[in-house]
C-alpha cells in the first residue's frame, strides 16, 4: 500500500505538526508502508531527500501568502504520485486545492489539526473548496471532541469524524544530560517556567511576559518565529529582561534537558489555532505539571485542571497562580 502525506513544511522545520506528521510517516514506513511526504520547501527549487526512511518531496516555494506557503509544483507532484491513499493535513489550503484539481481519482483522508482563524479574507475565498474537501473525505481525524464541538466547519461532517488523539515517542524523554540539566537551572531557589512551540501571534507569550512582572521565577522561551523581536522589546519595556530568556531553536538533547530542568511547563495560548497543544504531552513525559489556558480547544482535554496542572483564562496577565513547587 501507497500512502502520500501532504502538509505545508517538514523536518528540520520544527512543530507540533510537523512533528507529527514525521512520526506517523516514519512509524507506517517501519510497518512496511510505502509511504511519502509532499510539502512545500524553503527555496523555489524542487528536492526529493529521505529522511527518517521515509521519500520527503519538498516541492518549490515562490514565497508565502497569509502564512501559506505558496508551491506550485506541489499540484504536479501531488497528480504524479503513484498513492493509492492522499492524506491531507489541514490547515493547508494548498494542499486541499492540490487534491482538488489533480487527485479526485484516489481515496482521501484528512487530519483536522485546526481552523483557519485569523485569515478572514482567505476562509471567504477557500471556505467553499474546504467543503468540498471534507464532503470528499473517506475519514476525518480531528485530536479531541473540543476541536469538533468548537470548530465553525467539523460538526456538519460528524458522521465520518473519528477521534484520534496525538501522542508522543516517550523513549525520546528518557534520556536526560544530567550535568546540562543542572546547568539550566536558574542560581537560587527560584523556580523555572518553560515555554516551546513557535513564536507565533496565536501563542499568547505578550500575556506570558506581562504575567512575569508578579511572579518570582524565571522563564525560559524556546523557539523561534515571527514575534521573537516584539517579545523580546516587550520584556525589555516591562523591565523583566533579567526573568525572561529566549534560548532560540534548540537540538533535541537541550530541549529534553530544558524540559527536565524546568519546574512547570506553560502554555499561555491566547487563540484556538492552538488547537491541542502536543508540547503539553513532551512536558508531561518529563514529568512536568503544566499550566494552560482555556480555548474551548484541546488544551484542557490534554491539561486536566488541578490534576495534571492548572487552566486559566486566555488572554490575561492577571490571576496567574504563583507557581509552587513542592
């Protein structure tokens, strides 16, 4: 059997989505799948790379519109592939559109992640070709019934939606560099905040930054994206330079350190593109409490309040809990 993924970017691109699309691939190819991965790539030159086992086609990029990576040559790839099933990822309107216009012809299922939220103008021109892409799915895969319920486009589909949840490779958590894990940790007794994911608008980190100014820890922000610059102006202005340090994208060896070294993992969200929140999940097989928000997402079907950690209200810096660390 032939399985074709289609997704907007890939490894070394780091994300939750990005990394779940990598494990699923690389766990079907170990099963004997012949599996492949259609994205679109950094350049406006086509490549084919093997990574992990698995054929990744990362087709030409002619730049990026409202956070969509715009590759033509994707519709061609996608019509050549030789995949007896396509499955989609979505949000990635060029992906749908690909299948559209070249794929009809071969079963469909799709991975829900999230909707489209802050593209107004885009959702009104694609809304219609989103239709037709969930009418066409064999199978709709969306991580928890808070993204179904919540979501402007899933329950009209509920016939065909399955719940399937995202995981993570526990084994990837197991083993820590001790001596680098004790480097992390701030001098002193003061506890240890965590953040990783993508600096994005949706991730909510301003609320995050504000909130430092009434809690006596530090935090550490790993990732890199669009905001990175506007944080770190906003922590310098709030006179929290001193608690707040951005670490950049990190190898996986200090992100599984960073993770061990921190007391609490936070997850300050501010809208639903955050549609689940996996690095909830890398925190928890380190054996971190976390600390969410409330979207009427996945986030606190993943992060139970007062058992695995705390939810809180969305876009505010007021009422955080202190954080203690017992």
């Amino acid at each position: 059997m032939r399985v074709i993924h289609v997704y907007k970017e890939y490894h070394p691109v780091l994300g939750g989505i990005e990394n779940h699309v990598r494990m699923l691939a690389e766990a079907q190819a170990a099963a004997g799948i012949d599996v492949e991965v259609l994205v679109s790539g950094l350049d406006i030159r086509s490549r084919i790379e093997r990574i992990g086992g698995v054929r990744v086609i990362k087709a030409g990029r002619f730049g990026a519109l409202a956070s969509t990576p715009i590759s033509p040559a994707l519709f061609l790839h996608l019509r050549r592939s030789r995949a007896d099933l396509v499955h989609l990822h979505f949000p990635y309107p060029l992906g749908e559109l690909a299948y559209l216009a070249g794929a009809l012809s071969r079963p469909m299922v799709m991975s829900y992640h999230s909707d489209i939220v802050r593209q107004k103008t885009l959702l009104r021109f694609y809304g219609p070709f989103l239709e037709v892409a969930l009418r066409r799915a064999g199978r709709i895969l969306a991580s928890c019934p808070q993204c179904v319920q919540s979501s402007d486009y899933l329950p009209g589909f509920a016939g065909k939606i399955r719940i399937v949840p995202y995981g993570v490779e526990l084994a990837r958590f197991d083993n820590v560099d001790s001596v680098l894990e004790q480097d992390i940790r701030p001098a002193g007794d003061r506890p240890l905040l965590l953040f990783a994911g993508r600096l994005r608008y949706y991730k909510g980190l301003e609320y995050l930054i504000q909130a430092m100014r009434r809690v006596n820890a530090g935090l550490i922000i790993i990732g890199i994206g669009p905001m990175e610059q506007e944080l770190r102006r906003l922590a310098n202005e709030l006179g929290v330079e001193d608690k707040v340090r951005f670490a950049g994208e990190l190898p996986e060896k200090e992100l599984v350190a960073h993770y061990h070294a921190a007391d609490i993992f936070v997850l300050p969200s501010s809208h639903k593109s955050e549609a689940f929140g996996i690095v909830q999940l890398e925190a928890m097989a380190c054996g971190k409490p976390v600390i969410c928000t409330e979207l009427g997402t996945g986030t606190s079907f993943v992060n139970l309040h007062e058992e695995t950690g705390l939810v809180v209200r969305r876009a505010t810096a007021k009422r955080w809990p202190a954080p203690s660390i017992g």
